[in-house]
C-alpha cells in the first residue's frame, strides 16, 4: 500500500514523504473537528436557535473526517504515484467542499432568524466562519492539479494552511474560552 518496499524507482525519501502526508493530512482535519463543534454550539446559544439541518451538519462533520483521511496523496504530486492518483486525490480533495458548504450553510441558517446576542464568544464564532470561508474558498484553487503544482513553491499553500489552522482555529478556541470560562471558574473575562 505505501510501498514498503524500497525500490530503484522509488527513493527512500518519497517513502517517508508517503508516510509524512498520511499523517499530517489527516491530522489537519481531525484537528478543526472540534472547532466546527465549537463553533456550532457557539452559534446556536447565540443566535438561540437550535442547529438549522443539525442531522445534516452531523453527517457533514463525518465526512470531513472520512475524506481528510483518505487525500493524502493529494501533495505529492512528483513523488513517483500512479499517474491516475492526482486525479483521484483532487477529486477526493474538491470533494471536501460539499460537507464544508453544508456546515456554512447550517451554520448561516441558525443565524438567520435568530436573536443574535453579540457576546464576544460570538463574535469570535462568526470571525471564524469568515476565516473558514475564506480558506476554503483559496483551497478549491489548489485542487487543481496545475496550480496546486506551481503553487507549491509559493507562499499560496503556506497562506491557505495557515489561514484556516492557524486563524480560524484559534478564533474558535478563543470563543470557547469566552464562553466556558465563567462556567468553569465562576469569574466572566472582560468582554
């Protein structure tokens, strides 16, 4: 499966960059899972509503975890694959945009007719969403195989990575701690 065995044809250091993107890929996801719950029950006790499509944006979340596990082939692009791979990897990789589009949707529609309080915890909620989005929006331009490619050497993945796990990722850890702060220690943060 990973080509344990080492070849002419393939170097020992496209092995290791094999196991690297399975690892790190998948982890990505996994780690922004609980940011979507957070950000989904932030959203909820905010706006009081309950989840819009909660069903659905249960089964969007799985599916993130389901197919962020299986593109990680998708940067490796010179590295000695089947020539058919970047086609299946980017298909799985644009693939992550139905799950992540019902997860804006649901959380847009609990916004909508709600009565939105706009806590700091929420605020920090909706500056994810827009940080989520916008990430996304620059992921579907590396999921084509040819920009993905050029891109690679540019700061444009480095942008993308950062953007959705370094920014929004804390947006929404910083909601949460604005909002399970006062449950847990009895004192409110400064709003």
């Amino acid at each position: 499966f990973f080509a344990a065995r080492v070849t002419s044809s393939v170097s020992l250091s496209a092995v290791w960059q094999r196991w690297f993107w399975f690892f790190a890929q998948a982890e990505v996801y996994v780690a922004m899972l609980p940011c979507f719950g957070i950000v989904s029950h932030l959203v909820a006790t905010f706006s009081r509503r309950p989840v819009w499509a909660e069903r659905a944006a249960v089964m969007a979340l799985c599916a993130v975890g389901v197919f962020g596990f299986c593109i990680w082939g998708f940067h490796m692009f010179s590295s000695a694959l089947n020539p058919y791979s970047p086609l299946v990897f980017s298909l799985l990789a644009s693939s992550l945009g139905i799950p992540a589009s019902v997860l804006l949707a649901s959380w847009l529609g609990t916004l909508w007719t709600g009565e939105i309080r706009l806590t700091t915890a929420m605020l920090f909620a909706i500056g994810f969403i827009s940080l989520f989005l916008s990430g996304g929006l620059s992921g579907l331009f590396l999921v084509r195989r040819d920009i993905a490619a050029a891109a690679i050497t540019d700061d444009f993945v480095t942008g993308h990575f950062h953007l959705v796990m370094g920014v929004a990722a804390t947006f929404a850890i910083l909601g949460a701690l604005f909002f399970w702060f006062p449950k847990l220690y009895g004192r409110s943060l400064n709003e």
